[in-house]
C-alpha cells in the first residue's frame, strides 16, 4: 500500500522502532508555548479521569481501561533501508521523550523499580548490538544522554538549537510535573505513569517515499507552524533518493545555507528566495508580485527551473544558484551593516534603505561569476546614484522607483559590467521626460530640475544623507579625517548630540528685508538645500535666529561643509585650496548671506553633488 495508518499508544510506539529524524523535519523548535500546551491538555484529561476512579480498589493496571483516552495528532514515518524516518512530527514525539526521561528519574525517587525499567525502555532501548534513544537526536546525543542520566543540566553540550531547546524544554516540564505530583503521592504517579503510557493515543501513516512531499505540505502548510523555506526543503529534497542526497551531502548544504542566512534574522531565509526569485524570473513588478507570500508554490512553476518532479533539475538548482546566490545574498547582507571600504556603496544603501541593491546584485552576477566583487560595488554605486539623483531633481516616488528598478534588472541579468551605467542612465532619463513632462531633457543631471530643491520637499533622513555625502567627499579629498561617522550624520538625530537640519538664513526681521519683506519668495529661498547645514541639536539651538555674523561664529569646529563659510577655514590649509583650484570649485567664505550667496552656495553643491556621483 501507498499509505498505512496505524493507531498506538506511547507503550507501542517506543520501544522496539529507533525513529530517525527526516531531512524534512526542523530542528527542536518547540518552546514554553507549546510545551506547555501540550502539558495542560494532557493532564486535564488525566485530572477529569482521575478524579472518577480514584476511589477504585482494582489495581491500575487492570483499572486504567476504565480511563478515557487522548488523541494526540498524527506523525509521518517513511521508512528507507530498514530505517524508520520521522517526516513529520518530531516536535511532539521530542517533547514525549522529554516527559519520559522525567517521569523515569521520579520513579526513582519514588523507588518504584517496576515502574523505572517500564519507564526506561520507552526511552531507550537494544536494536543490533548497540542501545540507542529511540528518539534519535544525532546531533544532540550528549545533552540527552547527560539528561537522562542526572535528571537536568544548565546547559546544553552540542551548540545547536535542538540541543538548546530539549534543555530548556526538560526543565519547564521538569517543573510543570513536580507542581502537579506535589505531596508524595505515589498512587497519583502511578496512575500518571500508565495513562500517559496507555491512553494516549496517535496515528502513525506510514508512507512510501515518494509521496512523502505531498504529505508533508497537507500537514504543514496550512496556517503558520512552518515557514516558506522550510516546506520548500521539503518539496525539493523529498524528490531526491535518500542515497543519492547523503552522497551529494544535499542536506547538508540546505542546512548549511539556511543556517547562514538566519544567523543575520529569523526570515532571511524567506527574504532571499523572495529576492533571487525575483531578481532572475520577474520582468515587471507584476510578475514579482507572485513571489511575495507563496514563493514555495511559485518556485515549482518557473518554467526555466523545472523543479517540480524532475530530482535532476533540483539537484543542480541546489548545487549551483541555490549554494551560489545564497552565499551572495549573505554577503551583501552582511556589507550592509559593516562598512568595508571595497565595497562603501553598499553601506551607503543601507543608510538610505535602498534594499533594492539585493535584487539588482543577484540579478547582475552570473553562478560563480569571476567579476562578483566588481558588480557588486557597480551596482550599490549605480543604485545610490539613482536614487540621489531621482530625489535632487524632484522626480521620486518608491513605486515609480520600484517600476525602474525591474526594467535595469532585466537590462544587467547576468550581463557585463561595462554595460551596468547605461542601463541605469537610460532608466533615469527617461523618468525625468516622463515625471517632467520635457522630452527635451538629454542629460540626467540638470540644474534647472535642482534648482528648487530642499527643505520643503525632501525628506529629512535624505538632506542629512547628502551633506554627509559632501562631508566625507571634502574629507576624503582633502586628506582630513572625518569628524563624525556617516552613521552619526545621517541616523543619530536624537536629542542634542544628534545631528539636525539647520538653516542658515534665520527666520528673523533683517533677513527679510533682504528678500524684500517677500515673505513666500524668502521660505522658498531659504529652504534651498544650499542654504541647509548639518549641525549638533545644541549647536542648532545656540545658534536659533540670530543674524548670519554671529551663526558664523557657531560654524566654527562643527563640520567641513559648515566651517568652509568661515575665513580661517582656507588659512594655511594646502591640501584645501589645491583641491579648490584642481577643481575650479567655488568654495570661498562668506561675511554675509543672502540671495545673491545663496544661489551661489546652491550652485557649488549641484557641481559637488554632480562630482560625488559622477
């Protein structure tokens, strides 16, 4: 037969079967919740029970028929080569163990001897010439067996989570039972002991092979107890014979790769498919929709893959894109967050939140592509780039960006880097034609479209960005070191040492009167980004609406950009004023501020900007 159901008690399931735990199955994953759950609903029905037979002088073994049963859900066997694979169902079965090796220990405190070898050969037990846990933990075999044999540890002896979990899962059984056997009631134990051996009651299916997937995903996928990647494994490694997969250590890599990437958070896993999926086999946003919540069922219909019934196909996706790209995507993940100075642009992505780099990476390197460090760096630049300059020229919106962003991928799949710029400069021009309603446009920085840009319509987090871009482009040319981190400039803005944004023409009467008393035409000018500083909370506040002479002052020590306002920033200052003339930049000083200096101020950042950006 296909599938075979059989119906045991806990004496009958162990006991004479060592139950191996499947490819398929998670790690011990279970903790308080459900442990716990399964403990009330068990001893509920042992309470009611008790509470009516209690009184009965027939011996508990006879008695204990008289006891209504518990069902206990369903486990999967699959057995291969004589050995008897859990499918599914190893969370319950571990935390039965568990319970076992508990209520084993108190027999012993209860010198019920009878009871303790009972007990003991449900736990573990003769099969060949050697004794095994018929729960067979292969990687936690130290924390079980000093488990069984103290009665509890502190600490787990593998550094695993299974190993973690079945600690830490004895021990709030271990307390749980002690409060219900409170008092040294020996005929409660008793009792306890047969029910728990007696009347509680699984199904066992015991299925061929290869119908073990479809199984798996009817039991697991329905609600939330497993995640994508983890019916995914099931799906693929289930097509692949068992002989086969421990030869190409199949397993093993899973786990591997999955082990990695959840090292960085707990749906990483999830987070890569969705953008490998998308980066290799979405032309539109459209099409990556279907990949956002049920990729473990889309993955199986992309036709260029082939994974569904083919154990050929699966076994190359896992060995080339899967190990490949998942140790990529690893990789960008982790430069995100540490900046290394091969790859800046990918830290620079990470403070502007521009985790599209993810897709448009994957999408560029080819499986063991000999120009990866190149592209990667190309293309956090080229993101960056767009990014900055779709906001500079007022022609940003995330789901215009987003559209963008899938036709660049299609451009640079697997291509060349010397064809990277191109994809992205075309994308660029065509949105600023398209938001700006000018096919004119032939250049994709322009000052006309900078002109106006500011306070009033750039987000906060996005302005401290590109003055602390031109901070580290003054610093970096100029052989200084940075004053601050680019993290401090552009995330810490709490309180008085962060860093905010400050105007540098005050809200007061005198600047007024240099615009005429135009009180619209003055906001306007005002909140040009080239009249915008960065500066520490206390600074900004010292500084409040006093005339630009004594703000000048509070520029003093602060920032490069700031301080490049002041006289005495270009005195004795070699390395500053080459750079200047190499450059034909405008940088001087300014002993007053007003339109006239604003306009030119503006100007210096659009060349500064257009210089950092290439």
């Amino acid at each position: 037969m296909d599938l075979q159901a059989k119906d045991l008690n806990i004496d009958q399931l162990f006991g004479n079967t060592i139950y191996y735990i499947d490819f398929y199955q998670r790690e011990y994953k279970w903790n308080k919740d459900p442990v716990e759950k399964l403990l009330d609903d068990v001893w509920y029905k042992f309470g009611t029970e008790y509470e009516k037979h209690k009184g009965s002088d027939v011996e508990i073994q006879t008695n204990i028929s008289n006891y209504g049963w518990y069902y206990m859900n369903t486990f999967v066997i699959n057995e291969v080569d004589g050995k008897c694979f859990v499918a599914d169902g190893q969370q319950r079965l571990t935390t039965l163990s568990l319970i076992l090796i508990k209520l084993y220990h108190l027999a012993l405190q209860y010198n019920s001897q009878r009871l303790g070898k009972w007990i003991d050969s449900k736990i573990s037990g003769f099969s060949g010439f050697g004794q095994n846990f018929w729960m067979n933990h292969t990687n936690s075999l130290k924390t079980i067996e000093a488990i069984y044999q103290t009665g509890e540890i502190e600490k787990p002896l593998e550094n695993n989570v299974t190993s973690h979990n079945i600690v830490t899962n004895y021990s709030i059984i271990s307390n749980y039972i002690n409060k219900q056997l409170a008092g040294d009631d020996i005929k409660k134990f008793e009792a306890f002991v047969f029910y728990f051996l007696k009347r509680i009651r699984l199904i066992c299916l015991n299925i061929e092979q290869v119908d073990v997937p479809m199984v798996f995903e009817v039991i697991n996928d329905r609600g939330v107890r497993l995640k994508p990647y983890e019916i995914l494994k099931g799906k693929l490694l289930g097509q692949i014979d068992k002989n086969e997969m421990n030869q190409l250590q199949l397993n093993e890599l899973w786990d591997r790769c999955i082990g990695q990437l959840n090292s960085l958070s707990d749906d990483e896993a999830d987070q890569f498919f969705i953008y490998y999926l998308k980066s290799k086999y979405a032309k539109t946003r459209g099409e990556a929709r279907k990949f956002d919540n049920d990729y473990h069922r889309s993955i199986l219909r992309v036709e260029e893959l082939g994974l569904e019934h083919n154990d050929k196909n699966v076994k190359r996706f896992l060995l080339n894109d899967f190990n490949y790209y998942s140790h990529l995507y690893y990789k960008v993940r982790c430069l995100k967050n540490n900046l290394d100075p091969r790859f800046p642009h990918v830290y620079y992505n990470g403070l502007t939140q521009m985790d599209t780099q993810y897709l448009l990476v994957l999408s560029a390197c080819k499986v063991n592509d000999p120009e990866e460090d190149e592209k990667i760096e190309r293309v956090a630049y080229e993101v960056d780039r767009l990014f900055t300059l779709m906001q500079l020229q007022r022609c940003y919106n995330s789901n215009l960006f987003a559209t963008k962003i899938y036709e660049i991928s299609n451009r640079i799949k697997n291509g060349e880097l010397r064809d990277m710029r191109s994809a992205f400069d075309d994308a660029l021009l065509v949105t600023l034609k398209e938001v700006h309603v000018n096919d004119q446009l032939s250049q994709v920085w322009n000052y006309g479209l900078f002109r106006n840009v500011g306070y009033d319509n750039l987000e906060k987090r996005f302005m401290r960005y590109v003055l602390a871009r031109v901070e580290l482009y003054i610093a970096m040319n100029t052989k200084l070191e940075m004053k601050r981190s680019l993290y401090d400039l552009v995330i810490n803005r709490g309180g008085v040492c962060g860093f905010h944004i400050e105007h540098i023409l005050a809200d007061n009467s005198e600047n007024h009167e240099l615009f005429d008393n135009n009180e619209e035409l003055f906001r306007s000018e005002r909140n040009r980004l080239g009249g915008l500083l960065l500066m520490k909370g206390y600074d900004n506040e010292a500084a409040g609406n006093e005339p630009y002479s004594q703000k000048l002052r509070s520029y003093a020590n602060t920032l490069y950009w700031n301080e490049t306002l002041r006289e005495d920033s270009y005195k004795s200052k070699l390395d500053f004023t080459r750079w200047i003339a190499e450059n034909h930049l405008n940088l001087k000083p300014y002993n007053v501020f007003g339109p006239q200096q604003l306009e030119e101020r503006h100007r210096l950042l659009f060349e500064i900007v257009e210089k950092i950006w290439e």
